[in-house]
C-alpha cells in the first residue's frame, strides 16, 4: 500500500465484483475471504495502516478497537442497523461511519412476512414430521395453526420496513396497528393505527419488531410483555437480537404464554439459546432478513459507493450519526 492511496480493509467475504468496483477506484484492498466475520485481534491485524473499514453486522467495531487503528477514517457498514459499530467513539476520532438504509426495505419485509406465515401455519414443524415419515394421512385435527388473513398484526417500529410490512397487510386483509415513539401523520401510515405499546400486544394475532437496537430497546419484549399476549399469538422478530429477552420468550413458547414465533435474529448469535433451538413452535432462521442476491449486491454496492463518496472528498451519501 502507498501512503497517499486510499486502503480498504474488508472484514468478510464480500462480492468479488464489488471488491473490483473499489479497485478500479483506485483503493488498495485487503479482504478477508470467509463468511465467518472477522473479529478483535483479527479485525485489528487485516486493518492496521489502512484509512477505511468496509464491515457487516457480524464484526463489532468498538472503541478498544477503535483505538488501535489510528489511521482509520472511514467505516462503511453493510447492513441498515449499525449497532455493532460505536458510532459516538468513531466520530469522536473523525471517522465516518455510513449504513445502507432503502435498499432493503422490501426484502426484509418479505422476510418477517415469511417468517409470520411459517410460524402461524407450522411450516418448519411440520416438514420436520413428514420428512421424519409420521404421514399416514391427513387429519382433520392435525397441525391446526392460526389464520393470517383478516387477523390483526401488530408492528413495533413503524420505519422503512415497517411501513413496508404494513403496506402488505392490505392485500390479506388485515387490521394493523403499529407502536413508533411517534404517531406518524396518516399519510405515510395510511393503514395502521398507532396504539400504545400494551394495547399492541393486547390486541395483536402476529407481532413483528422491526426497531433498531439500542439501550432504550434492549428487552423490549420480555415476561412482562410476552405475559400481555394472547396465547394463539405470534411474535417476530426480524430486527436484532437483544430487543427480546430470548429467555423469557424461551419460557413463554414453552409454557403456552403465546402461541409461536418466527426469529432471525437472537441475542449473542450466531449461539442461540438451547431452550429456543428444542421448540417446536419456534421458527428459526440464520439473520437472513436481507439475504437475496439482488439485495445483498445492492448493499455491498451501496457501501462501497458510500466509501467512494468519501474517497473523493464528498460527505457519504448514508452518514449515520
Ligand atoms: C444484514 C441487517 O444481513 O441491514 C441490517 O441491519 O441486519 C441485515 O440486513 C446484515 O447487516 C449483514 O451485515
């Protein structure tokens, strides 16, 4: 690497051609080649020297880490939540930190759709047993789940895919209210009605968290909540691990406090808690919310636009402060 030459470090394997998008830019690139995000020690070794981090989820940027690389301007993170990275320490050193909000929104909406299907009509259970050879007929009592369509859905975090989610409900006619620390005016949530966060578990079929992580957030869904829900009830949680207390969903899957759940996301993963990975009504996938090809080139694309704005002088066009 040149001293003067902008560097990349890029903490997991990311599309081959965004990496050639930023060498034709004239960056020097350093990549980690695993799907396994680097972290720590590791992070710090690969990005020594180089004045930009192109990061995902996985990797936690934080102020020790911070700390040790001093050359550091620039972190471009793949993902629209940027709880990972200690936003305040960066900007305390000068280095800019980006997301990649928009490109998105529909993909993972489509997600916690999936996930509130799967969940509310026992797919994976389901599958399991048949694929175990249990079949030997349909009963008409058997795998009863609840109904999607013209039941009420409950959206915690009424943002961009929120509101994407919500928009979808019509087509399944649907009530759907929504808890945001504001009432949104009517036009941009022209079919959901803001409710206080208890009347919301209350009244709701499927319950989708779509908030961002932060300390007012952590365990915003816990026994108390879960204890306010009804017991066909479904909770998903597409947002991040940490807004529920997964040891108090845990108990309340298991002692019929609510009725199933569709997670992609968990506290501490990749590690999920054992009592979760033993339900049966508990749908589980690996953080895949955003995971097409379409979708995930679009936000390695995005963050690499976002360290070429930089790299030529010009405020990133997704700053997060
Ligand atoms: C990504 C996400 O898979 O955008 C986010 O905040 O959680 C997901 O879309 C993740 O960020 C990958 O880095």
């Amino acid at each position: 690497m040149t001293a003067n030459s902008p560097q990349v470090a890029i903490g997991v394997r990311v599309f081959p051609e965004s990496i050639a998008k930023l060498q034709a830019a004239g960056f020097t690139v350093r990549a980690h080649d695993s799907a396994q995000a680097l972290q720590g020690a590791d992070l710090v070794a690969l990005a020594k020297g180089a004045n930009s981090l192109l990061v995902s989820a996985s990797s936690r940027v934080d102020a020790a880490l911070l700390e040790q690389l001093p050359h550091l301007r620039m972190i471009a993170n793949i993902g629209v939540g940027y709880n990972n990275i200690d936003v305040a320490a960066a900007q305390a050193r000068g280095i800019q930190v980006s997301n990649t909000p928009d490109v998105l929104t529909e993909t993972t909406a489509d997600m916690a759709w999936a996930l509130m299907f799967a969940a509310a009509r026992r797919i994976s259970e389901s599958e399991r047993w048949l694929r175990e050879g249990h079949w030997q007929g349909i009963a008409l009592d058997g795998w009863l789940g609840v109904d999607v369509h013209g039941s009420t859905l409950g959206i915690i975090g009424m943002g961009r895919i929120g509101s994407a989610i919500a928009r979808r409900a019509q087509g399944f006619g649907m009530r759907v209210l929504y808890h945001n620390r504001t009432q949104l005016p009517a036009t941009t949530a022209p079919n959901a009605t803001w409710v206080e966060k208890h009347t919301l578990l209350q009244e709701s079929d499927h319950v989708i968290l779509v908030v961002p992580y932060s300390p007012q957030t952590h365990h915003l869904i816990g026994t108390s909540e879960l204890a306010l829900m009804k017991p066909t009830a479904v909770l998903v949680n597409i947002a991040r691990g940490g807004v529920v207390d997964d040891v108090a969903l845990a108990q309340a899957l298991k002692s019929g406090q609510i009725g199933a759940a569709g997670l992609d996301v968990y506290e501490n993963e990749p590690h999920i808690h054992a009592e979760l990975l033993a339900l049966p009504n508990a749908v589980l996938t690996p953080h895949i919310g955003s995971a097409t090809k379409r979708t995930r080139l679009g936000m390695v694309n995005l963050a690499v636009d976002n360290l070429l704005d930089w790299h030529v002088g010009k405020i990133p066009r997704n700053t997060v402060s």
